[in-house]
C-alpha cells in the first residue's frame, strides 16, 4: 500500500545484543540515503550521491542507489565511510553475522573493498573482492569468518569502490548492503523490494489493502482474539502489514463492511516469508443476518505447503476453491495462519478480490527506466523505453495524489526534460502508463 513516509528501525542480530540499521538500500524510509557519509583521499572528495537507479532491470529493482565518482587523481583506495554510531549502529561478527552481502554496478573491472571500523578507530585490513561484470548489477559475498573478530564491536563500515589506479574518472553504483550467516544464508527478514502493484481494472476490483485502488473500509488487520503481532512498515516508500510471532491472526471487516462478493471470482494477495513452512488462508462468510454464530456462517480454508521463501508470492486463489465458502455476499473474515505456529513471519500486500484472474505474466518491462537528476532541483530529465508493451500516457502527481502534469502518448519512448523550478520542494511521483499496466518512480524535488 503506498504511503511515504519515514520509518526508523533497528534489526537484532541473531546471537548478538547489539542493533544494526539494516538492510543498507538507500529508500525513503529506509537506510542510508540520510546518513553522514565521508569521502576520502579522492583528491577534491566528491560527495557520495543518492541517485535513481541506472538500471532496474536484472536483479536490483530499487529506486534509489548509491553514486561513487572516483577521481582520476584520487588514490586506490579512494572511498566512502558511514559515521560511527549513529549511522549503520553497532554490529558484532559471529557464525550468525559473518558476510556481508553488497550489490555493484561499474563500467570497470576491480576490486571493490569493505571494512569494518571500531568506535576507537581499530580496523582490521579490508577484504576484496573484484566484480565480475560491467553496466549490470552483480551481487558481491564478503566473507568476514575467515578473520578472528572475537570481542570486537563495529559501528563503521567503510566502502572502496575502484581499487585501482585509474587513468580517469569512474563511477561506481552501490546497494542493498545485507548482514548474513555464514551458510550465505540471509537473516534479514524484511524483503528489499516492495510487491508489484496490481494491474487489474479499478472496477473490476474490491480492494481491501492496496495502493492502487480505493480501499473498503476493514474494521481491524488484527483481531483481538488473533495470536500474533502486527505492525505496519516501509519497503520502498510502499505501507506493508508485517505479522510475527504469527500463529493465526483474524482480519475482519463487519457489519455494513461485511465484502459482498458475489459478483468476485478470485481473492488476491501478495505474501513474502522468511521463515514459514506453510500457512493457511481461511474466508468465512457470516450469512443473511450478518452476524456471527447465527447458524448460516460458512467457511473454507485453504493450505499453502511449503511455500517458497525470502521472495513475494502472488496468490490469485479462485473462490471457487473455497468449496465450503457457498455463500459469498458478506464475506466478513480473512483469517491468516502459520507453520511453525507462533514463529510465523508473514508481510502481506495488495489484499483485494477480483472478477478476472491476474495475468502474471502480463506486466510491463522496459528496456530502460532513467530519471534523473533525482534528487533534482532545476529539472528532471526522463529516458524511458518500454520492453514488452508501449507507453500510453505519462504523469507527475503530488504527495495528495494532485496531477502537476500529463501526457498521453502512442510510443515506445520518453526522451524529456521537465523544468521544476517552479515545483515546491517535496517528493513527487511519476506514472508511466503502458498497455499491460503502470510504473512508478518517486521523485525527489529539492
């Protein structure tokens, strides 16, 4: 469900006391883009740059990154360092949080390099590790439990991204910094892109949770009788329910918000888990009186085996499915359940039912999404060329959803530079609307 806003968290490492600020992947809402970040012996030390992604193609679909430029007369080992404390927190490293995982995109081979700091300035030597690939993202596996770190605390980290003499300027895109086991295994349990946006027609649709349609009033996410927690949090500037410590939760929307979908085929929901080994999906319908325990409720629960883990899933279950459920004109409770009962961990996204099947395979890709400067102050310039469909129309609305501009087009591309000087500072978002749906970019305007 979008809605921006700022969203301050701490992660506890498993088998460690100390808190890191964690996943580093530079959103709004998340870590990294408000941090202190240094630049050193990089000759005049160009700050590091919060940027739009070069690329949201492959395996890094974020908004925002992270810029390096490395000077030409900048030394090898010219890098960028968080500050300590206050930025990335405290972490220690042990069998539970010993590599450190790093996405890169550069136009050259080398080493890219990573070190860890102590409040007293103790640093043992960085490891290495060159990438393997240009002008494309790649994911780097810094293996820190081959050095003895007993006792030591860290609150810096510090990034080398071109470990090499250069003969001129480069630059380096970094993301998505993740703590993680030594099996590679990572235990982070917050995924680090947001679920897909549905695509389906508005009046095609009953919402109960997205950021695309107009939602139905649901009187509670969690019920008072439910054996789990829920919060609500901030995955790419994008409003998910998180539930933990999940046996079963109830989400129920009563009364004259009771959900007559008689003329609904299907109920939808995106769900990403870290840790579940199955979990069950239960409608129940409370009948003509609208009541529950009136003697007319029905009900069906369905049960996902071993459903695959650390990636959203997009269920689209036909009500059909659901053979107990044979009534469906005040569909008054979803109820939720996890495998091994009382560890679930569950994010949930875009809760609607629908009269047509989602068409998964029917979403727009494009060959290049650019927009930048962004943060921008003068003007934003778009580069976009759609994939798989052609771009219909194109907009910029503001925070309260009103419309700055629009244009309808019959294309493949958007080659434009949109002057914003006259745009108060705030964040913006831009539409770009194909045949097969829509992308959104957030937009920053200093």
């Amino acid at each position: 469900m979008k809605k921006l806003h700022i969203l301050a968290t701490a992660l506890l490492i498993s088998g460690s006391t100390v808190a890191q600020n964690l996943p580093v992947d530079f959103e709004t809402g998340g870590h990294g883009a408000n941090w202190t970040w240094t630049t050193f012996e990089n000759d005049d030390n160009p700050a590091l740059e919060v940027v739009s992604n070069p690329s949201s193609s492959g395996i890094n679909t974020s908004a925002t990154v992270a810029k390096f430029t490395a000077r030409s007369t900048g030394q090898p080992w010219a890098g960028c360092e968080s500050k300590h404390g206050t930025d990335i927190g405290e972490y220690q490293i042990d069998e539970d949080n010993s590599t450190i995982k790093i996405m890169v995109y550069k136009s050259v081979l080398s080493d890219v390099g990573i070190k860890l700091v102590t409040a007293s300035g103790w640093a043992k030597p960085e490891l290495k590790v060159a990438n393997t690939k240009t002008n494309e993202w790649e994911e780097l596996t810094f293996d820190f439990s081959t050095v003895n770190h007993e006792g030591m605390t860290y609150d810096q980290i510090v990034i080398f991204m071109d470990m090499n003499a250069r003969s001129a300027e480069t630059v380096s895109y970094f993301d998505n910094i993740t703590f993680n086991a030594a099996d590679g295994g990572s235990n982070e349990d917050e995924p680090l892109v947001a679920a897909p946006d549905p695509t389906l027609p508005a009046e095609d649709v009953i919402s109960l949770f997205s950021g695309v349609y107009t939602d139905v009033t649901v009187n509670t996410w969690r019920t008072d009788w439910s054996v789990g927690d829920l919060a609500e949090v901030d995955i790419q500037g994008n409003t998910t329910k998180k539930y933990t410590n999940l046996d079963y939760v109830g989400i129920e929307a009563t009364g004259d918000n009771s959900i007559d979908a008689t003329e609904m085929n299907y109920v939808n929901l995106h769900a990403w888990t870290p840790n579940s080994t199955a979990y069950r999906i239960k409608l129940v319908d409370w009948g003509t009186d609208n009541a529950f325990g009136g003697g007319d409720d029905v009900e069906h629960e369905i049960v996902f085996e071993n459903p695959t883990q650390g990636e959203w899933i997009e269920h689209n279950i036909a009500l059909s499915d659901f053979t107990g459920l044979t009534t469906t004109s005040n569909i008054s409770q979803i109820i939720l359940a996890s495998l091994p009962a009382g560890q679930g961990i569950i994010y949930v996204d875009n809760v609607y039912f629908s009269k047509n099947m989602v068409n998964s395979a029917s979403t727009p890709t494009f060959d290049r999404f650019s927009v930048y400067p962004n943060p921008a102050t003068s003007e934003i310039n778009l580069d976009i060329k759609a994939g798989n469909t052609q771009i219909t129309a194109y907009s910029i609305t503001d925070l309260n959803g009103r419309t700055i501009l629009s244009e309808n087009l019959t294309s493949t591309v958007i080659n434009k530079t949109i002057d914003t000087r006259s745009l108060q500072g705030g964040v913006y978002f831009l539409s770009v609307t194909t045949d097969l749906g829509t992308k959104k970019q957030r937009i920053l305007i200093q």
